[in-house]
C-alpha cells in the first residue's frame, strides 16, 4: 500500500470539511407546490378527480429514475378534451417535473416519463380541461435510496 504525502493528507482533509460545509440541497415545500398548481389553474381550484391517473410505484427502489404514467379519462373530441397536464413532486429542490399538452387530435390523455424524488413524497398530477375545469390527484412515493440531492 502506498503512503500518503503530507500534501495529498492535506488536500483530502480540506476537501472533506468543504464537503461538510456544504449547504445540504433545499426541498420545495408544500406552499410552492401550491403555489405552482395555483400559477397552473390561475387561481381556479383544483378538485381532487377520479378522472386522472397517476402510477407510479409505491416503492421506488432508487429514487434516481422513477417512472410515472399519467392518463386522464376524457373523450378527447373538439368539445371535449384535455388541453394540458402537470406534474410536481412535493420535497424535490424544484418541485415542477413536467408538463404535456395534448389537442383534441392527440386522441388520448396519457404520457409516461421518468424522475428523480429527492426523498419519500407525494407526486402530484393537475389536469386542465378544454371546458376550464381542473381536476388533481397525487400518490405517495417511498424512495430508499436518495435521487436529487439525497
């Protein structure tokens, strides 16, 4: 095994107070997140809905790529359709993980994607609906080992 130099001692110590010195990375909390789903619906409330989906897996195993499907129940005509739908995670640092738009021609509400939870939290799902209504559901997540930031 090789010795260490004084220098390398030196430059490792330094490198691990910075390390600890660190800032740890801040979670949204669960005021920005309604503030979030308040700038989506321009103040409208959003009813909890069993109209919209949300599936994703009770326990993610890694919380570095968790997948999510997201549909809503809609006829998907020119009258009658989903226009967009967003997705927040209540305890990442930024808790917006994406937005679809769909038109009347998308003949189906669904996305799928994967994210990265920071930690054990809600995911969230806000609808908006051509007829301006919004329609919200969220599913809790238990992650084991840390994504963003854990």
């Amino acid at each position: 095994m090789k010795e260490m130099s004084r220098r390398q001692a030196l430059a490792l110590g330094s490198g691990l107070v910075a390390i600890t010195l660190l800032p740890l990375p801040a979670t949204a909390s669960i005021e920005e997140v309604n503030e979030d789903i308040k700038k989506f619906t321009g103040g409208a409330e959003a009813a909890e809905s069993a109209i919209i989906k949300l599936e994703v897996p009770e326990i993610a195993e890694n919380g570095n790529t968790v997948p999510l499907s997201v549909s809503v129940d809609s006829p998907m005509t020119a009258d009658n359709y989903v226009k967009r739908v967003i997705l927040l995670a209540e305890k990442n640092p930024n808790p917006g993980v994406a937005t679809f738009h769909f038109t009347a021609r998308s003949g189906v509400a669904e996305a799928s994607t994967r994210m990265r939870l920071a930690t054990t939290q809600n995911v969230v799902a806000v609808a908006e609906l051509s007829d301006g209504s919004f329609h919200m559901t969220k599913s809790t997540v238990k992650v084991t080992i840390g994504g963003c930031g854990g």
